[in-house]
C-alpha cells in the first residue's frame, strides 16, 4: 500500500470555492491529523506568494509554497528556489505583447519582491481585480524600474478568441525562452521553460525524500497538468475541463463542495484509493 506523504493543492478553482473561501476549522483538523502523520502541506498556485499565505495566517510559516506557477518554492519561509527570465527574453517578450496583434490584451510582469504593470496601460476596474491576486503590485513607467529583481512571470489576460494564437506566437517565437499555459476564462501564464508546478514539487519532495507516488494533488487548470501526471494520487476537480481530467488518474468533488477537503478526509480514513 502506498502512503500518502504530501498533498498539494492548487487554489482558485480548487482547494477555494467560488467565493474564494475555504472551510477553515475543517482544513484545521485535516491539517492537525496529516502533521501529526507527518503529511507534508504544500500550496500549488498560479498565484503570488504575498497573496498565498494571507489564506494560512497561522500556517504560513509551517507550510510549503509553490507560487507563481512553480517559479518561486518556499517551505515555510525558506526559498528554495527562484528563477528569473533574462532581461533580453524580458525585452523580446514585450516586443510580442505590444505588437497589436492580440486586442484587449492586459499583463503584469511578475517577480520575487513585486508585480509591475506600465503606466496606462492597463484600466483600473482590471487592475482592481489583479490586486486581489497580487497583493504587492506597483506602476512602472520602464522594464528598468524594476530594479534587479528577478522576474520570472507574465501574467495576461484576453478574449478567450486569441488565447491559441498567442500562445501558439510565444511557442514560435520564444521557444525555450518562454513557455504558455493557460488556467482558462482567457487567463494566459508566461514561465521561464520547465518552472511549472511539478518542478517545484520535485525540488520538495527531493528535499524531504518523498517519492511522487506518495503526493496526493489537486488541481482544475491547464497549469496543473505537469503536476496532475507526477503525482501518484492525481485528482482533477469535478469543475475542470476534460483535458484536465484525462491528466489525472482520479476524480474529486467540485470546489464548491468542498472536493479537496472530502478526498483528504478519505486519504486520513484510509479508504479507497488510499486503502
């Protein structure tokens, strides 16, 4: 029988319902059980650090990220690993975005100390939103006002019409520079080529020597793809498209049910899979 030894979770979409809330005192007794087995919990998101812990207030420093799409990796408040595009693929890629082939197209640029967005570029009713994802996020007028830190993101949103030609642009162009995935709902993720989830579920599970057949994952989007097809106990949520379900090897309950949390519950009870 294979145990459990990690159990990641994606966020929106996933572990949060719709109202981006989770049921607290029922994760707190999960939680309470898998430390005392010592069952690792890892936070997989497309989302900023800064942003994820504010959900743990109590855990934060006792928990593993794996934020950004898997560009920054912290256990507690340890980083373990942050990559960074270079500043020429920087500059090339913002090349691609602000050639007009892609109308209403809006991005930041994400990195380990802020997010950044250029100076009206961007209209405030969206950049309200994105404060609700980025809770360090600042106005730049020049990719030099960022100073030296390490960027590691673009974070775009468009029509849902011109998802697949850009992403399909960022292939041709920046192949090996640049890589898309996409979460849907015209949400496009650009990371550094190979810093997704599984990555950095890898660099934990190296560091507490725990094989991928023991992490159970969660997840909705087409960024959990890499980390649904790593992970021994894969599963997809009842909300997410088809092509994440044929990712994972099972099937839970959709995230205003509370999925993760039922799955979990099974996985401490010992029932099937986990049996």
């Amino acid at each position: 029988m294979t145990v459990v030894k990690m159990v990641a979770v994606d966020m929106d979409g996933t572990f949060l319902d719709d109202q981006k809330q989770y049921d607290r005192p029922r994760f707190m007794r999960c939680y309470a059980e898998m430390k005392a087995r010592g069952i690792k919990f890892v936070v997989a998101s497309g989302n900023q650090y800064y942003q994820l812990k504010s959900f743990f207030p109590t855990l934060a420093s006792d928990i593993a990220f794996v934020a950004e799409n898997g560009a920054w990796v912290l256990d507690g408040e340890q980083e373990l690993f942050c990559g960074a595009f270079s500043r020429a693929d920087v500059n090339a890629v913002l090349d691609t975005l602000q050639n007009g082939h892609y109308p209403g197209l809006r991005y930041i640029l994400c990195g380990r100390e802020s997010a950044y967005y250029f100076s009206g570029a961007v209209e405030e009713q969206w950049l309200k939103k994105m404060r609700h994802y980025c809770h360090r996020l600042k106005a730049i007028n020049t990719l030099e006002e960022t100073g030296n830190d390490r960027l590691f993101k673009f974070a775009l949103n468009l029509s849902d019409d011109y998802v697949e030609p850009l992403m399909a642009d960022i292939q041709r162009l920046h192949e090996g520079a640049a890589a898309a995935t996409s979460s849907g709902h015209g949400s496009v993720d650009l990371i550094v080529p190979g810093h997704h989830k599984a990555n950095g579920l890898n660099i934990l599970a190296q560091r507490w020597g725990i094989d991928h057949q023991q992490v159970l994952a969660f997840g909705d989007g087409g960024n959990d793809l890499e980390m649904l097809k790593q992970s021994g106990f894969s599963f997809a949520m009842a909300n997410a498209p088809q092509r994440v379900k044929a990712a994972a090897r099972y099937a839970a309950p959709g995230n205003n049910d509370a999925g993760v949390l039922q799955v979990i519950e099974a996985m401490l009870a010992g029932e099937p899979p986990f049996a």
